[in-house]
C-alpha cells in the first residue's frame, strides 16, 4: 500500500476540522478523537497533526511529543471510562485501515469480552452518546494535562 497524499487522508481531513469527529484532543503537533467505529466507549484515535504514514515514518524529533499525548490520553480514558486498564496500540501498514499514523488508546476490564485479536465493535447509541464520551475524555485530559504543568 503507498502513502495516500495528505489531501487525501481522512485524518488530515479531520485534524483540519474538514471532517466531523469527536475530537478530545486538539493542539498543534497532535489530534485525538474517538473511533467511529469503537470496541468500547471511549476508543480514540491518537494521530499527528502532520500527515505522517507509519510510524517509522515519524521525525525522531516528535516522537517525545508524540507519546506523551499518546501517554496523557490513555490516562484520560481509563479515569473517563472508569477503566481498569487499556489496550495502546498501532498497525504499520497491515491492517492499518488509514494511512496515517495512529494509535488505538481502548479503555480495557476484566472479562470484558476482547480475546485475542477477535474484536466486537460495540457502537455508540447514537451521536449524542458518542458526544458525551467525548466530553469526558476531554475533561480528564484537562485534569492530567494540569497536573503535569
């Protein structure tokens, strides 16, 4: 698969305010919004704002940026979703359904149901619900963004 050009990225669309999403994260180096397509409530999507493929293809000198947002918003969704835990991961090109870097930050809890790497989706009811997960994660990352200042 070959990187899809930035004007055609659905990321970059988003992390443009081009396309709808519910975004919990918004500065200038990186984005976070919830999946729309989630295996819990709470499932967001951590992307560069810069229109980066993989992870391989990330300057050396964001990646400390970079992880720390990836790091602030597991934080939040854990406090958010009252989750025990999470699963933090990314796909380098296979199975990487968008060609731009991400990290899946998926609130986790005992017998939760996840094995292995069969996933159920488990949809938000509808917009309004998916807006108010979003408003959470938003308020924890606040918190934990202050308490790192």
């Amino acid at each position: 698969m070959s990187p899809t050009p930035a004007a055609d990225c659905l990321f970059c669309a988003i992390a443009a305010g081009e396309r709808p999403a519910h975004v919990v994260l918004d500065t200038a180096p990186v984005v976070a919004f919830l999946d729309h397509r989630p295996l819990f409530p709470g499932h967001t999507l951590v992307v560069p704002r810069a229109h980066v493929p993989t992870l391989t293809d990330l300057p050396p000198d964001a990646l400390a940026e970079y992880f720390a947002r990836v790091q602030q918003v597991t934080t939040a969704v854990e406090s958010a979703m009252g989750a025990a835990g999470s699963f933090v991961a990314n796909n380098n090109v296979v199975s990487q359904s968008v060609p731009h870097l991400h990290f899946h930050v998926v609130p986790r809890n005992p017998k939760d149901g996840l094995r292995g790497f069969f996933w159920p989706r488990h949809p938000y009811e509808d917009d309004a619900d998916a807006a108010a997960v979003a408003g959470r994660i938003r308020d924890a990352i606040r918190v934990a963004i202050n308490d790192t200042l």
